[in-house]
C-alpha cells in the first residue's frame, strides 16, 4: 500500500489516547437493516440475533427503534440477547434525537442492554466538503455534548458519516476528528458513504485508527443502487491494506439495507465470505 506523506506523518503524531474499552481483534458484524422488522417485534429481533450467527457474524447493530420497547425490561432482554450468543454492537439513532430530553434516559437504557455503542448518525455540513468553520466547530460542540451524555449514562458514543462527510478529500470528517476530544467522541467509518463522498476511507484511517469503533462496508452501482460486497463499483482493498498496517481491531459491519428497495439479507452469506477473503477474518 502506498501510504501519502501526510498519512505517514499524521500517523506518527497520533494522540497516545487508549479507548475505554479497546477492541483486542476484528470481530465481523451485521445491520439488522438487512432483514424487514417491525418496531416492537422483539421476538423477531431475536431471530435475526440467530440467523446472524448461523451465518458467522458475532455482532448485530440495529436502529434504536428496534429496542426502544425493551427498555422497561432492559435486564432481561439483554440475558435473551447474549444467550443467542451474538454481540448487541449499538444502538443507530439521529443527532437531532439527542436533543430530546428523553436523550439522557435513552442511552442509559441502550446501555442497560448491553450495546457497546450509541451510534449517533448526522447531516453533513455541505454535499462538496465546502464549509463554514463555525458550523464545523458548532457541530463538533454538539457532538462532545452527546458523547459526554453517553458516557455519563454509562456508554459511549460513536459518529457514523454519511457522503458528505468525506467529500472534499476527507474534509468535515477530519475537522471533527480535530475538533472532538477522543475521550468523549469515537467513529463508527462508513466506508462506503466515504467512498460514494469521493474520500480516503483508508486514509482516515490510517490518521485515526485508534478513534474508529466499527467500519460499515457496503458498495454500490452508481450513487444509489446498493449491490452485495464485490458486486459494486469499488472493493475494499486499500482499507484492508491499512488496516493491516495499522494494526487497526473494532467491527468490520455489513450494512445491507438500510431502504427497502436494497433490504437483502439474502446477500449476507456472500458479504460474509467477501470479508473473510480482503480483510481476512
């Protein structure tokens, strides 16, 4: 892999900062997007824990709506959840959730679940990386605002990008990773929104491997015809690359679905055996 200047120079100067609980492997996930559930169905959420693990995924991320209705009995439906033997990784939710004043009691509950993240989920600030630095600085603020809330409730908070993020070589992506204290704020890296952004997934990477919690791998045709892993108009052997030379560990994360004209769980065996051959787990 050939790694910039500016990579190799950014990597040397990284914070010696250890996350509170730091990944010791890769461990292999899926979104439960891929499958068609129904908020208050958590029978089905269960199934979905199970067909996961039959397919050799360890982890399931879902959107919070998913376990909201779990919440008054958030003890037992965590024993029902592990006993499956799959990781609960985190609970998605929007940043514009965190302003609810029912936040607080939100992410105490995710975190009573046994989820390890909170994956809070923005806007970007411009489609083309072009942007005020007071809005970056006020979106930073409010991003250390949730992540501080999380950790107070007993978990921690993960940002997940979308296209803009990365545009403009990485710009807004960069500029909250500066602007965000590690302590308070980690990173659930789309990769595949990165790319779609026109970024360096791995790049970022490679700056900041030791805030990334999780990658979400999933490709496309086009700027919106999702496609199974290995099928769409880019792979992800350069972020494997620098992984491997990171020595990166957290969650590589299949993200089939996500809307119902791409929803296919029918692809995940494949996505499976796609991150076992690149990634190599």
């Amino acid at each position: 892999m050939d790694i910039s200047r500016r990579v190799f120079l950014g990597a040397l100067s990284l914070p010696a900062f250890v996350p509170a609980a730091p990944a010791d492997t890769i461990r292999v996930g899926c979104q439960a997007n891929a499958w068609p559930l129904k908020p208050g169905n958590f029978a089905g959420l269960l199934d979905v824990f199970r067909e996961a693990k039959g397919l050799d995924y360890v982890g399931i991320e879902c959107n919070v709506r998913f376990v909201e209705d779990q919440f008054p009995r958030a003890a037992a439906a965590r024993k029902q959840m592990k006993a499956t033997g799959v990781q609960y990784i985190g609970a998605h939710m929007s940043m514009n959730q965190a302003k609810s004043e029912k936040f607080a009691g939100t992410a105490k509950s995710v975190a009573a679940l046994g989820a390890e993240r909170v994956v809070m989920s923005g806007t970007g600030l411009s489609p083309t990386g072009n942007f005020e630095q007071a809005a970056l600085k006020t979106k930073a603020a409010e991003l250390e605002r949730i992540g501080k809330l999380c950790q107070q409730n007993g978990v921690r908070m993960a940002y997940h990008n979308h296209n803009p993020e990365f545009a403009n070589h990485n710009a807004e992506i960069e500029g909250l990773a500066d602007n965000t204290s590690a302590e308070l704020v980690d990173f659930l890296m789309d990769a595949g929104h990165g790319y779609l952004g026109g970024g360096d997934p791995a790049e970022f990477l490679m700056l900041h491997s030791s805030r990334i919690f999780g990658i979400h791998v999933k490709t496309f045709h086009g700027r919106d015809q999702q496609t199974p892993l290995g099928e769409g108009d880019f792979g992800f052997d350069a972020l494997a690359a620098a992984i491997e030379t990171s020595g990166w560990k957290g969650w590589i994360i299949s993200e089939e679905g996500g809307n119902p004209r791409y929803a296919n769980k029918g692809a995940l065996a494949g996505d499976r055996a796609y991150i076992r051959k690149v990634f190599g787990v």
